[in-house]
C-alpha cells in the first residue's frame, strides 16, 4: 500500500442523525481493518454532549460535528478528526483545537449544489416579486393591469455581474449556475491566485459541479486589506454572494462603508456563510436606505393596501434596473470570458442609494432573536441557516472521509485539511 498506514484502526462517530448504515457498510467493505461505533447525539450543536471521557481513549479517527474530547490527554491515539461542516469556526476555542497538532479535515465542497440553489432561488424571488405573485394566488386574484405592469420593470440576469466574496466549492458553484444564466462573474480570494495553478479547487469536488479550473471569473480579485477588498466592491457589482469563511480578519468585513459602496448600483447581498461577516446594523439601515421612495419610482397613490409589500420590492427593482443600465465598471485582470452587456462607460460614480435586499441564510446571533430589526428591514429575505442542507448532505460529508481513509493507507496528503493558522 506504498508505505501507507493498514493498521486496525477504531472509527468513532458522533453525530446528531440517524446511522447512516448505508455509509458505514461501505466503509466497512472497503476497509475491514476498521471497526466504527456510532454514538447518535439528541442536539445538532450541542456543547455538553454527555460522551463520559474514557469514551475517547481508543479512538483512532473521529466524525463529528462538534462534540469534542474536552483534551488532547483523553485521546492519545487520535489520529484524525473529520468534521461535517464546511468549517471549523464553532470549535476554535476548544483544546483539540488550540492544544493539539492533531490533523482536523472538514466537509468543505459538498455544500455546493444545495447552496448554490438557495442563492439562485432567493435571488430570483427577490427580483421576480415572488411574494406578491403568491400573495396574488392565495387571494385568488389576477392582478389589476396597473400591478401586472409593474412586473416588466424587471429586468433579467443577463450582462449583471456577480462578485464572488470568497472563490471556494460553493462560490464556485454559484459562478457556474450564475454563469449559465449570463451573468458576469468576479472573483476575490485571501491571496492572490496569478496563475493556473493557484485558481484550481484542490479540494473535494462534487462531479459536474463547481469551477475545478478556476475558469469562469473575468477578472480576479485578492487581499484582507480594506483597500484590496473596497477595490473589488467598486466593479460595479450588482449581486455580491458573501461566501468567505470567518476570521478573525473577516468578522465585521462588511459595514457601513462597503455597503454605501455596493448602494452606488444598488447591489442585492447574499450571505451564507456566518452572521458575524456583516455588520447587520449597517446592513439594516444600508437596507433602509435603499427602501426609500425617493429612490425609486413611486407607488400609485390609488393602489391597494395588498400592493404594500409588492410596491417596496419593485420599486428596488425598478432602480436596480436603471441603475444597472446607466452604469458599468473597467476590471482588473479582464478575460475574453467578459461580456458587460449592462455596463457601459461612467463619467462618475453615482451617488450611494442603498441596498435592493438581501438574503440571509446566517444572522448574528443564531437563532436571531424575535425582537431583531432585522426581521423587519425592508426587501431581506431570511431562512434559519438551511441552505446547505439536502439529503445527499450526509453521504457526501463521509465520500471526503473515505477519500482520505484511502489516501492515509497510500501514505498520500489528505485532503481539506485545516490550516490552524488561517483558521480554515
């Protein structure tokens, strides 16, 4: 097995869902040497999980979510923590984490698909009018001819452009989904990605998903820096999809000043990667601003109470429109790939008109209190951080566990592997 490692090994897995009998027969077929017990928690993020320390003594490899040894003295024959989410942010302060050199790998790149259809759907919802069309239905009502109007100040997805915050498995495979519906994609990244190399997904790939080659981008962006990152917000971005994971560097990465520089084009936000990345006062009041009526056509004084909640969300999309066709960018880095069917040349940048909406599948705190302004702010959209989960969730979080049961017998470098320094 070319010096690799086919030693008995002692699989445990502690997890809130059922067995996966499924997923551990294979595991068994493909590996007899290893012997798994499962242990089934009742909380999905619990902290005190009940696991009596000398559970751990014998373990070789441990599946988790979050539950912990409490110390690195409990599991001396610990060898590799594989982890179900796509970070590891929520474990940071525990001992394994900081007192140990004990390998810890995460489930980043399956969340793709799923994710990547939440950001389409919430998007469209959004920029469709979708709660007022199934307003609409369950009134049983067709829609005066003045509303039905309203709707072709729509404008479709073609020639807009979407920035990437964070260029991992999920933005990757937003860009593709996004790509395909004609949109213009940019990029940012941490570190700079100059050559072909560097902008290829070395990890875990879910086959005929993502951008394995790093090529969809026009232009690509980098840096922690808030110049580097304000550099980026000022390509004339019309969607921005926060996908970067969260550091201390990235906390609060976006606030009042990044978002009046997304409010010149009256970008739309979406955010699936943690609450914490945004400033959410900023985010409410660069929402509030972009409600207001002088910044958008205004509603009928004859319309009917029903249309309220129509009348705020067209208006957005009304300016978002013609803002969209007035304005463009010049990229760095620009690509044969680009085609700004929206974006021509600007004399000035227009001044900051607020947010169209966002979409929040992550809020800070979690759950989000009932009382939070946040609820209320005008054109958001938000789910209680759901976007990732599917029923194909669970096999493909241990297909990267077998990847690298495989690759650790070869004796080969495993894969998602956690960078303790750069906290991802």
């Amino acid at each position: 097995m070319g010096g690799g490692k086919t030693k008995p090994e002692h699989l445990l897995i502690t997890l809130p869902f059922p067995e996966p009998t499924a997923v551990l027969e294979r595991i068994k077929k493909n590996h007899p040497q290893i012997k798994i017990t499962y242990r089934s928690l009742t909380e999905l993020w619990a902290k005190e999980h009940g696991i009596p320390d000398d559970f751990w003594a014998d373990a070789t490899i441990l599946v988790t979510l979050s539950a912990l040894p409490p110390s690195p003295d409990l599991c001396p024959k610990l060898e590799l923590i594989h982890f179900l989410s796509a970070g590891t942010n929520h474990i940071q302060s525990t001992p394994i984490y900081t007192n140990s050199s004990i390998p810890l790998t995460t489930s980043s790149g399956i969340h793709g698909p799923q994710i990547a259809e939440w950001v389409i759907m919430t998007a469209l919802v959004h920029n469709h009018q979708y709660p007022t069309l199934l307003s609409w239905q369950k009134q049983h009502v067709w829609g005066k001819d003045k509303e039905r109007n309203r709707l072709s100040s729509i404008h479709d997805f073609v020639g807009l452009r979407l920035g990437v915050l964070g260029y991992g498995s999920i933005g990757r495979q937003v860009a593709r989904v996004a790509k395909a519906m004609g949109m213009e994609i940019l990029a940012y990244t941490a570190s700079p990605r100059p050559t072909p190399e560097s902008k290829r997904d070395s990890g875990f790939i879910v086959p005929g998903t993502g951008d394995p080659e790093g090529s969809i981008p026009s232009a690509w962006y980098s840096g922690l820096d808030k110049s580097s990152l304000h550099d980026f917000l000022r390509q004339d971005i019309d969607h921005l999809l926060v996908s970067v994971p969260l550091t201390t560097q990235t906390r609060h990465f976006l606030g009042a000043e990044e978002f009046e520089i997304l409010g010149r084009r009256k970008a739309f936000v979406s955010n699936i990667s943690r609450g914490q990345i945004l400033n959410q006062d900023a985010l409410i009041a660069a929402l509030k601003r972009g409600a207001e009526p002088g910044e958008s056509l205004s509603a009928d004084s004859s319309a009917d109470p029903e249309e309220s909640d129509y009348t705020a969300s067209a208006q957005a999309a009304d300016a978002s429109a013609a803002v969209a066709a007035a304005t463009t960018t010049t990229t760095a880095t620009a690509n044969a790939n680009s085609s700004p069917e929206q974006h021509t040349t600007s004399s000035s940048p227009p001044a900051s008109r607020g947010l169209s909406g966002a979409a929040l599948d992550v809020t800070d705190p979690e759950p989000l209190p009932s009382d939070s302004p946040l609820w209320d702010a005008p054109n958001v959209i938000i789910t209680p951080h759901i976007s990732g989960l599917g029923t194909s969730y669970v096999d493909r979080a241990f297909q990267i566990l077998e990847v690298n049961l495989k690759r650790r017998e070869e004796g080969k470098g495993m894969i998602n592997v956690v960078d303790r320094e750069r906290g991802y």
